[in-house]
C-alpha cells in the first residue's frame, strides 16, 4: 500500500516514537521524529507534513500547546493529533482553541491513531 504521507512525530518517549514510526512506516508512511519542542517548529518547516502527531509534554519541559500555538500562528494548518498522559477538565478545550486539532489520551493504541488519521482525511479531504 503507497500513501505518500509524511507524519510528523513529536514525542520524547523514544521506545513510543520508535514504534509508532515503523507501524506507520510500515503502511507506506513517510515518517520523522522530534523529541523537543524546540525541533517541531523548525521540522514542521522542513518537511511539511500532512499530520503532526504531538505530545502535549515534551524533552526539556517543551509544551505540546504551546508549540501547537506557534504553528498555528505562523499559518500553518496542518492537522495536530495531541496526545497526552492527562485528561484534564481544559484539555478538550485547549485542543478545540488551536484549531484543526483533537487528542488522545494514553495509552494509545496504533488503531486509535490511524482511524484517527483517517477521520482527518475524511474531514479535510486528503
């Protein structure tokens, strides 16, 4: 199966980033990883994904949001699939007000992400 679709991962959990990347890989994605917020912006640049797949708590106390924030402030509407350890009260809210975005709640199961990413397509006509 050929997708041609470059997903971008942000995640500082290596052993979660590794795993994801070839499940992706191996459906024919095309797949880079960060480990800091730092790095998200900058790569977004670079590779310019169809889907950014981003931890809300990254290396070096980054914030997923705020990075989100950033991106969506430069124009860039990528979709964002956040993905997160907390299920607090604003997360929902925080997701809706960056726009273009939904969440996860971890654990995350592959098959969470991809009908994820296949909600995305559906939605924004990839």
């Amino acid at each position: 199966m050929t997708i041609n679709k470059k997903v971008l991962i942000a995640e500082d959990e290596l052993l979660i980033a590794k795993v994801l990347r070839m499940q992706l890989e191996s459906i024919g994605f095309e797949v880079e990883n960060v480990t800091d917020g730092r790095e998200v912006f900058d790569k977004v640049k670079q590779m310019n994904p169809h889907i950014i797949i981003l931890d809300v708590h990254l290396k070096n106390n980054s914030c997923g949001f705020e990075v989100g924030r950033e991106i969506r402030a430069a124009g860039i509407d990528t979709p964002i699939i956040f993905t997160t350890g907390n299920s607090f009260d604003n997360t929902h809210q925080m997701v809706k007000d960056i726009g273009k975005s939904s969440v996860l709640i971890k654990p995350v199961e592959f098959e969470q992400i991809l009908q994820m990413i296949n909600q995305i397509k559906i939605i924004h006509n990839e």
